[in-house]
C-alpha cells in the first residue's frame, strides 16, 4: 500500500550566538541558513574558521552592525559572531513505517524527555545501531536544536526525526502496524538480557529521569523493560539508557 505524504511540521528557527558554539556548529554540520559577522569585528582564528566554513559550504554571510545582532540574538553574548539555524522539517511518525526499509524495524519514542543533549546522544545511537527514526511528542518535550543536532555528531542528517501531535495514539499506530512497543523503566516486568522481542519490530519508548513514563503511555506499552544496575546506581539518564538498550537488541538481533 502505498504510504502518506510526509506531513511536516516546523519547529521557529534558531539563533546560535557566540564564537565557540558558532564554530563548534559548523563544524558539527549544523545546517545553517546565514552566518551574522558583527561589522569591524575583532578577528581571531575562531572568527576566522566561522568565515572559512561558511565559504566552503555556501552558507551566506551578513556584515551587521552590532545592534542588530544584539536585537536577532535577543541579548545574547555573541561576541560579534551567530548563525541562524532554519526550522527542523519533522517526518510524520507513519513515515517510519516502511516495510522496504532495510532491517528488522526499530524506532525510538520519547517521553517526556526534555534536554536537547539526550535527543542528539539518543539519534546518535539510533543511526550506530541499525534504528530507522526518532518520534517526539509536540509539547512538552525537546525539539531538535542546533544542540540537538550537534550533539548527534552528524547523525541527524541520516536518521529522522517524527513529531507525534498525540504520542499515545503514534504508538497505537505503530502496534496496528505490527511493531511491539517496550517501555524502559527501573521496574520492568522483564530484564533487558530476557528481552524476547528484541527479534521482532519494535518501538522502544525512553521516558524522563525523574518521572519515567507516563501512565497512559506505559498502559500502551507492550512490555515494560529494565536494565539490570549494581544498587550504587540509582538510574541511567535517558541517552545511555536508550544507547545500552539498542545495543543488545542489535546484539540479539546479529
């Protein structure tokens, strides 16, 4: 059957200001729209490699006076230096089904999950370990940043990233289309190393340190699923803990 449009939605776009997060960006592949030179700058070798990059890969480059760059970074401390990163253009969560993607089906959905760090950590993993998406929820939830992006060390432009309007429903979704949905939590009903499923397509839900998974999401799981810690260890953050977690399904799965 043939799948649905993609129905993309945008995130605003993105300021990243200042000469070390502006070079470690464009360095990272950070997709970026503009590059803002504070006009008389005081060029340094970071300024300098900022204006190098942006040149090698087409990314326009606008003198500005500094009072306008204060007003485009919100006050921000820019050094005279900031990119402007364009909206992120999610997939929709059917986009990752796709019975000719190659591979046992594997995605990851979080919950609840709030810092653009773990978003990237967690793409990063996706892409090393054989997964074909990320779904975010729309509220209440981390979105991909420049952050994001950069943390995912380049696997962003490779993996996408699916926003849920309703993460309960995505998942539903995902077991009509014969995906099983497991849930990460301290008290599973099953030990990671136990994980049947791990052969069959799977969503993998990461919930939040704090609060772990929601009730309506966890009733939607499938399994509930725990990583077996020495007691020294109270949790795992949400990016090891996803890491960990798909490199035994990868391992299950060779």
């Amino acid at each position: 059957p043939a799948r649905p449009a993609a129905r993309r939605t945008r995130s605003n776009s993105e300021m990243v200001a200042g000469r070390n997060p502006v070079v470690e960006a464009l360095r990272a592949g950070v997709p970026a729209r503009a590059l803002y030179v504070a006009s008389r700058i005081d060029a340094d070798d970071r300024v300098r490699e900022a204006i190098a990059t942006a040149g090698r890969n087409g990314i326009p480059m606008l003198e500005t006076p500094r009072g306008e760059l204060d007003r485009l970074t919100d006050g921000a401390v820019h050094q005279g230096l900031a990119i402007q990163v364009p909206p992120y253009e999610y997939a929709h969560p059917s986009d990752l089904i796709n019975p000719e993607a190659p591979g046992i089906p594997l995605v990851v959905a979080l919950h609840g999950i709030t810092d653009p760090r773990n978003l990237g950590a967690i793409i990063r993993s996706v892409a090393a370990f054989g997964g074909h998406g990320v779904v975010v929820p729309a509220r209440r939830s981390v979105g991909m940043t420049a952050s994001a992006w950069k943390t995912s060390a380049g696997a962003a432009a490779r993996i996408p990233v699916a926003q849920a309007t309703n993460l309960v429903r995505a998942l539903e979704d995902f077991r009509k289309a014969g995906f099983f949905v497991i849930g990460l939590d301290m008290d599973g009903d099953v030990e990671l190393p136990e994980l049947e499923l791990a052969g069959e397509p799977l969503v993998v839900v990461v919930g939040s340190e704090g609060k772990g998974l929601g009730r309506l999401v966890r009733e939607t799981c499938d399994q509930i699923v725990s990583i077996p810690m020495s007691s020294a260890v109270e949790s795992l953050n949400a990016g090891l803990a996803a890491g960990v977690t798909l490199y035994e399904i990868a391992r299950r799965r060779r």
